[in-house]
C-alpha cells in the first residue's frame, strides 16, 4: 500500500522540493534528488541509472538507495522487493538486512521477519534492533491474536483514494473534523515530487444529524496556499488553530513550521509564525494541553535523542508568547522517530513511534508523567497494526475518537479511522422453580445485593424467568463487582400459589477482573413453606437438652435463615425415636427445642416473637417401628432411629415486623425483566 511515509519519518513532514535534472547522469541527478528527499522522481532516475552501469559495487549500491526511495515513500511491497535484492547482491552494509526485516513486519510477515532479524544480530551483535525486532513480532502476534475490547471502523464516508490523515476537531461538540489531505481539490493542485500525490491541504467534514460525514472540502484560505500544510489543533474555544505548513523552494530542502492563526468572523485570520520556529530546522504537529499553557510538537532539531522527538513550550504570560522548547525525555523519545502527540483531557500523552517495540512501522503509545519518568504503554491491536498508525485524538474525556493508519484493507494510501471502546455489558438472568416439583414460578422475588452498594429486586415473569442487566440509564451489574443474589416470596403457577422463603440458597457471582462482557446463568429452587424444613442436625448430649458447639453452628445456619427473611414467624420443632416413654420424649423434646429458641433470642438477637418452640416427642416418627424392626443390620437400626430424633421448622407467618429493625437500604426495581422483550445475551458463560 503506498503511503506518505515521507510525511511520516522524513522531517515532520511535508518537505518536499521541485527539480530539474540532467538526463546525462542519471545516478548524480538521482543522488540530487534523494538528498532533497525528492524520493518519487528518484526512484526513477535510480532505475535508469542500474540500467546503465555495470559496476557490480555501484549497482548493489543504486540497488539499496531505490529501497531506501520505497522506504521513505511507504511502500512496504516495494521495499521487500528491493532490499531482497539489495542483499542478493551484496551490498556491504548489513543494514539492508534490518530494513527487509522491518518491511516484512509491517506486512505482518511476522515469521519471515523473525528469521531476517536474527540475521542482522548475527552481522551486527552490539546492536540491540535485531533482538528488539524478534521480540516486537512475538508480541505483534500475541497482540493481533489477543486485541483489545476497542472497535475500529473505517470511516469509508470521508476517506479517498489518496492520502487522508491527522484528523483533528473543529468544534466543541465534535460534530466538526479538519483532516490533512492530498486528494483532488487541494489549494495550487500541484503535484509533489516526494510522493507523487498533490500537495496536502486542510479539509473540513462535518457530521449530521443522521450520523452521516460530508465529503470534506478545503479549508477556505489564507490557511492553505500552494505549499503542504496539515496536522492541525485548535484550543478549547475553537478560536485558535495551529497548523504545520512546508514551504518549497527550489534546489533546496524546505523546512516545516508551525503556524498559528485566530478566527475572525465565520473565517481564520492571517497566520503568524509561532515565535520559537527557526527554518533551521523542522516543526510541526501541533498539540496544545486543556489548560492552552502547554504546546506538544515534533521537532528534529538539536538536543533530542535522534530522528524526530517530542517537545514541549510553556506558554509564557508575562510575553504572551510560548517560550523555549524542551524535550519530552528519554521515557518517550528514542533514536527512532516520536511525533503526532496529542495531550488528552486528563493530561496523557499519545504519540506514534518507530523507535519502540510495536506491531511495525509507527504505533500507537500512550504516556503518562508519573513524578520525573513516563510511563509508556503500546496501544495494542487493534489500534496499532502492521503498519503506520498515528495521529490520534479522543472526544473530550470519552474513550473513543479517530486515528490515521495505512493498514491492508483500507481505501486510500492513509486513511481516517474512528474507535471507540464498548463499556462492559453484563447479565444475570435465570430462573427460579419449586424446589419440590421442578415448576417454574410467576411472581418470586429475586433480590441482588453488590459490594458496590447496589440493592435490587425484580419479579419473575410467567415463565419463572429473571433479568438483571443494564437497562437505559439505570446500570444494574457493573464491572468489577461481586453479587449475591437470593430468591423468596409468593410464587404462583398453573396450578397453585404458595409462599415461599429464602432457604439460605445464597449464589455469589463477581464481575472482578472480567474484561469481556458475559453473561451469568443462575437458576434457583425454593421450598414451599408448607413442609417441615430441615437444616443440619442439632445435636445433644444423651439424655439431655444442653447444646453442643456443633449444634449452635447448625443453629447459625437457621439464623441465617430468620435474617434472609425478616417477615417470617416459624415454628422450631424437636422430635425424638420411639424408645422412652411418651411423658418422657415428649419433655426431652420440649426442652431441645427450647433450648435451640433460647440460643437463637439470647446469643443471635432474633426476637422471641418470631420462634415458636414445640416438642413432639415420638409422635411424628419418619421411620415407624415395624419399619425398623424389619431391619437386619444393628447399624440399619440405628441410623432409621437418627432420622426420626431431628430438629426442624416451619413457616406460620409472614407477617411479622420488627419495630427496632434499622431501615434497609432502598431497593430499586429493574424497569423491564422478562425474556419477552426481546433482550439479547451479553456473552456466553456459566
């Protein structure tokens, strides 16, 4: 795909000069030519220059300089071709290998480039770029075969067949966007001799009501003249631009500068150079901080760490002007190429660069100042691909915004992207039946308590089914949060209504360190409050009604029970096996189930009037004494005994309420539950 590289990694960017050359010496004037980074004529001139010598030495050098032509234009495909030949014919330096390991990175030829790179450490071991290579297509792979949650779209509306890039926004409610651009209609319509394209301009789309972009048109002058210009910013009151703008002159490297400008009227006013510009050196890429204190640019000039840095002026009050630049450090910049910044809202830093570990070509990084030191984090796929990606800017504080990339499957040579990261949806959702019969059940409460403080309710529908999801504004299951869901109250069926508690059956779903949205299945079943409800075994010393340490834990079991549901009024019931006299099972049984009440009033707070105790002594056996005595075994005979001496509850009522109950939080009911309306998963899950 070709590509402005040129404006990309050349001098920030947008140098380009005309030229006359002398057809008698092809590889002088080509030589000319490169060195005025007139790289699209030099390509040219290159190859007639190999077709006329036959100086072995001169064609394996001619050979690498039409590579390095293809290298500054972008054109990954043409760099492969001609750096493999490049090495087929010997070229001495070994940095020819590096080169055609980096254009088969960033056509995602991530093995083949693994194998180049490795060549080049062998030839050249003190330099760190062959291992740095290796190691960046390990996590390129790992990247694309794990991207991140971000969704990128072409923007097909505003994009062309030539070069679209550097978007930037042109009012406050980013409906407005001005980009860079060569295709036609640009100011002067010359074409450069660097890229072959027209020289590039300011265009402006704007986006309607239906979400439709317009087909940008130039930016009315004086901002665009016949000379490349792009890579804008605008402050916060879309009253100030500022803007990069290449002058050419000829038989001479011109130099980019930044510009500045103020709106007068519906128009911008005449542009002056920002103060601290020299045409000794180039400028460009514009990013001014929230506070407008704070101006971010890509600069060449001296006192960097090599090839194109970023840097910083604070804007001085006393001078009103911004004053003398700084570089942005060592933890940003490196020997390769940093430029594109954009400071957001919240005051981080986003560049592309070349000269850190990424997917190939330019990617994506985002800094922040943490004391004297950045900390620098690739944005990953599917921001960064194989090839250059940069200039990106977000909407306010929100994280989406758009971005430009010459990546495979695009419509022009750089094209505009938007992205957008999708918030987390998550569902809890199942439903709730009879514990006894499997039925679904209509009208059960299912209630959802979050360590983040959320309280909710929601009913199930005829089909016994529930929802908790996301709801328009109300957000019922938010990312890292753990959940306890319980079901209770009157559920009703085809065929009966009856009322029915919360036996404990707590279930404990956690969003923590989810990063995809899921969907969390939890079907319950309830008891009917109709049945003698059994909880672990209470047990006691032979003969006696005194509690033991592991009774009072089945009784905490019970409490548990009382507190999940405050309204009900139960009976606590002992029974006994059939051996011992009636008189006497039945006051043993009255005193256990006594001293279970007493237990649950004095030690757990449950008020008295919520416990009933009642001892039915043997007359409630489970297992009758015919049935037992049919038994063979000791052992038989004794468990059957077991399961008649057992401690249980019943539900008399719902009424109950306790006057000194501190209030409960609110509960909020979800606005809409029920598969009927149509609700899609959020994701798969258990």
């Amino acid at each position: 795909m070709k590509t402005t590289r040129t404006i990309l990694s050349t001098a920030v960017l947008f140098v380009f000069s005309f030229g006359a050359y002398s057809q008698k010496n092809y590889a002088k004037d080509a030589n000319k030519a490169f060195d005025q980074k007139e790289y699209f004529n030099a390509i040219e001139l290159y190859k007639k220059a190999l077709s006329k010598t036959r100086n072995k030495e001169e064609k394996a050098r001619i050979t690498f300089y039409i590579a390095e032509c293809y290298r500054f234009t972008g054109d990954v495909k043409q760099q492969e071709t001609w750096y493999t030949k490049t090495i087929k014919v010997r070229y001495s330096d070994p940095v020819a290998i590096l080169y055609l390991a980096d254009a088969k990175r960033s056509m995602a030829k991530y093995d083949e480039a693994v194998i180049e790179y490795a060549n080049y450490a062998k030839e050249v071991p003190s330099n760190t770029a062959g291992k740095d290579g290796m190691r960046s297509c390990e996590l390129a792979q790992k990247w694309k075969d794990s991207p991140t949650r971000y969704k990128v779209e072409n923007m097909a509306q505003i994009n062309s067949k030539q070069s679209d890039f550097a978007p930037s926004y042109a009012d406050k409610k980013c409906q407005t966007l001005y980009i860079t651009s060569t295709r036609e209609g640009a100011t002067g319509g010359e074409i450069d001799n660097g890229l072959g394209q027209t020289f590039s301009d300011i265009f402006e789309t704007r986006i309607d009501k239906l979400g439709k972009w317009s087909t940008p048109v130039p930016v009315v002058p004086p901002l665009n003249t016949k000379f490349n210009e792009g890579s804008v910013n605008l402050n916060r009151k879309m009253n100030t631009i500022f803007f990069t703008r290449c002058g050419v002159e000829k038989n001479k490297e011109a130099k980019c500068q930044l510009y500045v400008a103020s709106k007068q009227g519906n128009s911008w006013g005449k542009e002056a150079l920002v103060p601290f510009c020299t045409d000794s050196f180039t400028f460009g890429h514009p990013s001014l901080s929230a506070d407008e204190q704070t101006l971010y640019f890509t600069s060449d000039m001296p006192g960097g760490q090599g090839g194109k840095d970023i840097w910083i002026s604070k804007y001085d009050k006393k001078a009103k002007r911004f004053g003398a630049p700084v570089n942005a450090g060592a933890g940003v910049n490196t020997q390769g190429d940093e430029m594109y910044p954009f400071i957001s809202e919240e005051g981080a830093l986003y560049f592309s660069s070349n000269g850190l570990i990424g997917m190939g070509g330019l990617d994506i990084f985002k800094a922040m100042k943490k004391g004297d030191k950045w900390e620098v984090s690739n944005m990953q796929s599917p921001i960064n691909s194989a090839g250059d990606d940069f200039g990106i800017i977000f909407e306010g504080k929100k994280d989406k915004g758009y971005f430009s990339s010459n990546r495979e499957g695009g419509k022009g040579s750089d094209d505009i992207y938007s992205f957008v990261m999708p918030p987390l949806l998550f569902i809890i959702d199942g439903y709730i039946s009879d514990c006894d019969n499997k039925i679904n059940l209509e009208n059960v409460t299912v209630r959802m308590t979050g360590s983040d403080g959320t309280n909710v309710e929601a009913k199930t529908d005829k089909n016994g089914y529930y929802r908790f999801a996301e709801l328009g504004n109300a957000r019922y299951v938010n990312p890292n949060t753990s959940y306890i869901l319980t079901a209770f109250g009157e559920g009703v069926s085809s065929s009966f209504s009856k009322k029915y508690f919360n036996a404990n059956d707590k279930v404990k779903i956690t969003t923590v360190g989810e990063t995809e949205s899921k969907n969390f299945k939890v079907n319950l079943c309830l008891p009917p409050d109709n049945i003698e409800i059994k909880f672990p075994d209470v047990l006691y010393p032979l003969n006696l009604a005194i509690l033991t340490p592991q009774s009072k834990d089945s009784l905490n079991y019970l409490y548990e029970t009382l507190m999940n549901n405050p309204t009900i009024v139960i009976e606590l019931s002992s029974h006994t096996d059939s051996r011992a006299t009636d008189t006497y099972n039945d006051r043993l049984s009255q005193a256990r189930a006594q001293s279970c009440v007493d237990y649950l009033v004095k030690e757990k707070g449950i008020p008295a009037a919520r416990l009933k105790p009642k001892g039915y002594g043997k007359r409630k056996l489970l297992m009758s004494d015919k049935e037992i005595a049919a038994m063979r075994t000791i052992e038989e005979k004794e468990a059957a005994h077991q399961k008649n001496r057992r401690t249980v509850f019943r539900v008399l009522s719902w009424s109950y309420s306790d006057p000194n109950a501190p209030k409960a939080p609110p509960i909020v009911p979800p606005k809409v539950i029920g598969e009927e309306q149509g609700y899609e998963d959020a994701g798969s899950g258990d």
